[in-house]
C-alpha cells in the first residue's frame, strides 16, 4: 500500500515538472526554489520507495547500508521542508534588508538536523501479512522534530511578513503547511502508514496551480507576460543591485479588438509576434496599448533602441507603427518602484500628447525630476486645502474716467506649512492637470464671495471683484450651477463678479463654456476674456463670447513700447474691441510712462506694479481706505 502512495505522489510529481518546464518563465528567484523543490520532491519520493525497497530486501543490502538509505529518505524530507521556508523567504528577502541572515540561519538549522538523522538511531519494522514497512525511533523522531520546527518558521514567517507576500501566495503556502501538519500527526499515531512524502507532493500542487504555473503570468491573447507576471518581476529587479533598461510601446490604435476583419486582426498580432523575438528582453503586455521590454544589458537596450528609431524612420516595419509610440528610460532606478516606473512612462505620455504618433522619445533624469516635483507639489496642494492655506490676493484695478481704483483681480496664492508664500506659476498648471484646480477654484470664488460681503467692499469703491476659471473649470458643465449655489448661500450680488476667461478656455470646452456664461449672464455675472494678445489671439474670440472686458496681456503691453508693428497691431486692436462697446484692461502697467500713454489713447483700465502688486486682504483694504477715501467721498457727495 505504501509503495502505491509513494508511486502517486512521483506521477503527480512529474507531470508538474513537464508543466512547468514547458512554458515559458519569469527568471524569479522564488521561481527557481520552486523548482528545487518541485526536483527535491520527487527525489525523496524515489527516496521514499527506495527505503522500502532496501528494507523488504535488507538480506541483500547490509544493515548498515539500508540504515544509511532509510536516514536519507528522512534527510529529504528536511531538504523539502526547506526548500518551503527559503521559498518564502525569497518573496520576504526581495523587501526587507537584512533578512537573508535569517535564511542562512535556517539553512544551518536544516544541516544540524540532518546531521543528528544521521547519528541518531533508526528502528526497521516490516509487517509481510499486512504488506507493509516502515521505520521507528530516535531518527524518523528527529525528523518530525525539525521537519515541525521548519514548519513553524514558514508559518511565522507568513504572518509576521504578510505584506512581504502576494495574498494568494500566502493563503496557497499555508494550505500546504496545514498537509504537512495533518500527514506528520498521521504518521506519528500510525508509523504503518507513510503518507508524509504523498502530503508534500499534495502541497507542491496547490502552489503551482495557484500561484506558480507559468499560465499565470502569460496574457493568453499575445504570449506575452502580464501585469502579474511584471509586477513580480521588477519587484525583484528593484530589490538587486543590477542595472536594467527599459523600453516601452504605445499603441495609440487598440480598436483592432473590436474589427471582424480578421487579416486586419491578424496584422495587429503580428506585432506582438516580432516581442516575442526579440533577444536578451523579457516582454510584458501591461495594457492593451501597452507593452514593456526590460533588459539586463545595456547594449542590447540600446541596439533594440536604435532599431526601433530606424522602424519609425522607414515606416512599414512594425504593425501599426504609425500609430504607436516608442518610450526610451535611460535609468529606471530614478524612481522608486514598479509601480512609479509606469507612473513615469503616463506622465511623459501625457506630456507630449501633441506629439504626433510614430515617435520616439527619451525619458531622462529631467523627466523623471519634473514628475518628482509635480508629485511633492500635488501633496502640498492637497495639504494646502485640507489645512485651509489656499489664500486669496487682489490687485487693484484703477479706472482712468473715475479716478480712483472700482475693482480687483483676485489671485489665488497657496502658503505651505512652513509660511512661504507659492505663487500661481508653480501649481496652477500642475492643478489643472491632476483636476484638483476645481476645488481650488470654487475655494477661491467662495472666499471671495465672503469677503466682499464682509468688508463691505463697495463702500470702498470697489464695484467688483474678477475672479479667474482655469481651462478645467471652463469645461465644468457643474460650474454655472455651483458657483450659483455659492453666491445664493452668501446672498452675493452676482453683479459684483466678473469672471475671466482666457482663449485657451474657449478654444478647448467652448460649447460647454458658452452654455455656463448663459447661465450666469442671467443672473448678472459678467465676462471677461483674459491675456488678450498672447497663444493663438484672435478676434473671433471676442465676436463669439459674450463678455464686457477685454484684458491686454503684459507682453502685450511691453511690445507696444518697444516695437511700432506691435503698436499699429494694438491701436487697430483696441479701436475695433471699443467699437464693439468693449472696456479695456491693460496689464502690467509698471511705469508712470507707460501709465500716462495708457490714459493718451484712452484704456479704459490700468492694472500693475505701477500702483500695486497683489496683496492680502487687510493690506488690500487699507489700501482702498488711503487711496480712494477723497475720491469714494466725491463720487458719494
């Protein structure tokens, strides 16, 4: 009966190593023990039988001879044993420095208890009417002993290292520590029946269809390695000290899945076909428009590299080239993970979006310390608005026909936790890009709002205040119905807001915009187009928003002064706005020279450095107070 047992578990034992061994692996360390201890399985299941055969036919072998073969069958069954604490001492090593000297350690243990298997004594029992024959005493009992002892460390390991390990990794080793466990206590109340060597082989077979069968980590459709299989894999590589390279593939055409042409499909997947051929790169299929090739070599890198750069400049070599993108990381390491190494290729991806399709690019350490700063911006920004720093400056508008200063521009400013001021130039653009700019922006609108209301602030003159909408507010189809709903908890004027936007906005999300303006055009708010004469002006702009100021941009402004085409361009510019029944905002004003040739050709406002830079709120209201109490005073009496 135990000579079947044992036979089982060897054909169960081989067909998991031709499984294994035929497809196509991951070179994982982890994936390597398994692989030792898929071959140190069914040595000692050979081992197993091997025992009892020298013990059913000891008058051939001496005595010594099949002690010595019974005590290494025991010594396997250690050797398994360990094989399951360094494979999941592999997964833990990769993430904690330092833990390989406990590997070593239970490798010592495993040697000393060998060792006392060897030297410790055995009894042979044999049962001819029961056919059965197995062996007693202090040695199988040392085996127990430390077989149990490299048991209990696995075990630990899997619960004090639980983030160290895959979910399913851990729960799979676990099941296969509860067979050990369950055969031990088995065989102890009944050394006649030897089903320890049968649990082990039991074990192994959880673990490969669970976690280690190369099927797991192949994208079915391509042949390709997965997400899976990637994320196990550079997790390793980021834990070496070796040197990696990386190259990635775009597709900007995945709408072949959904074709019935069939040739059409069989073309896109021959592009996937010519990865699998290539040398030295072992090749993930991340998304259905992605796919990344790691080298270890950095001449094979680049070699490829320059293949693929040649590929693109004849057009026609890969499939759908002309619609894909080819992405060169000079130095992974430059960040942190697997996990920001993709994050790296979105952000350059996204970066040169306007790039046309077929191209190549090389991220740099210039890539890689942007996206470092856009992060550490984001996480201030996020700070900033749970900690309520996100504050509000206003520059003071003055009017040439009234004399004295009728409204503002409010400015967002954020003050990080050490009070330094961050202005608008460093986070606006990084705010609009992670879409945080719409809860800046309403934060913006509500403290204004507030702060009209509570300082009273046409007493002091000031008719309005202009708030600025990024690119994303604009294409915001809440953004009329939020801003509505702040202005009615306040009770705020709609007239006393002007709302800027800039061309950019009404190029990008002009019909969702438009129907915004409507919305608040109807309750009294009024529009503004700002940066006039900067990125793509043009007058139609002007035609088709319906907005009551126009704001000439600062290089605007400077280029009137020094060159006389920017002069004829403005003069024209401006007669044709006025005509229109438009007002005029000229920005940047910093001279009393320029200041009065502003007042010569009739601007109807002056905003800049000439009166005032953006200020706080106090300082913006003593500022009112000094400069327009005498002329508040005229326009009231």
């Amino acid at each position: 009966m135990n000579l079947k047992v044992q036979c089982c578990g060897i054909v169960l034992i081989t067909l998991l190593t031709v499984l294994y061994s035929r497809r196509n692996k991951l070179k994982l360390i982890s994936g390597q023990v398994f692989q030792g201890c898929l071959y140190a399985s069914l040595f000692c299941l050979f081992m197993d039988i091997f025992s009892l055969v020298t013990i059913v036919y000891r008058e051939h072998f001496s005595l010594f001879w099949t002690k010595f073969i019974c005590k290494t069958y025991l010594v396997t069954l250690v050797i398994v044993a360990l094989f399951s604490v360094v494979y999941v001492g592999t997964s833990v090593i990769l993430q904690l420095a330092g833990y390989k000297k406990y590997v070593t350690a239970y490798v010592v243990f495993a040697v000393i208890v060998s060792a006392l298997i060897y030297a410790l004594p055995i009894e042979i029992h044999e049962s001819k009417d029961a056919n059965l024959a197995w062996t007693d005493g202090a040695s199988p009992y040392m085996t127990y002993v430390g077989v149990l002892g490299l048991i209990i460390i696995n075990l630990v390991q899997l619960f004090r290292h639980k983030e160290c390990l895959y979910e399913r990794q851990r729960k799979t080793v676990f099941a296969w520590m509860m067979l050990w466990i369950a055969s031990a206590c088995i065989q102890v109340l009944n050394p006649q029946l030897l089903v320890v060597g049968f649990a082990c082989a039991l074990g192994i077979m959880v673990v490969f269809f669970q976690f280690e069968n190369p099927e797991l980590n192949l994208d079915w459709k391509t042949g390709l390695f997965n997400y899976v299989a990637y994320t196990r894999y550079m997790q390793q590589l980021y834990s070496s000290n070796k040197d990696f390279y990386v190259i990635a593939v775009l597709f900007e055409d995945t709408e072949w899945q959904e074709r019935s042409d069939a040739y059409e499909k069989a073309r896109f997947q021959t592009g996937f076909d010519i990865f699998l051929q290539v040398k030295d790169a072992t090749v993930f299929k991340i998304m259905e428009d992605e796919v990344l090739m790691i080298f270890t070599k950095e001449d094979r890198a680049k070699t490829v590299w320059e293949r693929c750069v040649k590929w693109i400049e004849q057009e026609g070599m890969l499939t759908r080239q002309e619609r894909s993108s080819f992405y060169y990381v000079e130095d992974p390491r430059c960040v942190s993970s697997y996990g920001e190494l993709l994050k790296l290729l979105q952000y350059d991806r996204i970066h040169k979006k306007e790039a046309a399709a077929g191209s190549a690019h090389i991220i740099d350490k210039g890539v890689v310390t942007r996206m470092m700063y856009e992060k550490m911006m984001t996480q201030k920004i996020a700070e900033a608005l749970d900690e309520d720093r996100v504050v509000v400056y206003y520059q003071p508008i003055y009017s040439i026909e009234k004399k004295c200063f009728t409204s503002a521009e409010a400015l967002v400013r954020i003050i990080d936790r050490d009070g330094k001021i961050i202005p608008p130039g460093e986070f606006v653009q990084i705010a609009e890009n992670n879409g945080m700019i719409l809860e800046i922006g309403r934060r913006v609108f509500e403290k204004v709002c507030h702060f009209f209301q509570e300082s009273k602030l046409e007493k002091l003159g000031i008719k309005y205040i202009e708030v600025n909408l990024s690119v994303v507010q604009c294409a915001d189809d809440r953004l009329a119905e939020i801003y509505i709903d702040i202005m009615n908890s306040i009770k705020m004027n709609p007239e006393c807001i002007n709302l800027e936007i800039t061309e950019s906005a009404s190029m990008r999300a002009k019909q969702t915009l438009i129907t915004n303006m409507e919305k608040m055009m109807d309750r009294g708010i009024h529009f503004s187009l700002d940066d006039f004469g900067t990125g793509q002006s043009n007058l139609n702009y002007i035609v088709d928003m319906p907005v009551r100021i126009v704001k000439f941009d600062r290089e605007m402004i400077q280029a009137y002064f020094s060159s006389e085409k920017a002069r004829y361009v403005m003069d024209a510019a401006m007669h044709m706005i006025q005509g229109m029944g438009l007002e005029i905002v000229a920005e940047g004003i910093e001279t009393e020279e320029q200041y009065r040739k502003m007042e010569e050709i009739k601007i109807n406002y002056i905003q800049g450095y000439y009166f005032s830079k953006p200020i706080p709120e106090q300082e913006f209201l003593e500022f009112l107070r000094r400069e327009n109490g005498h002329a508040v005073k005229a326009l009231n009496g």
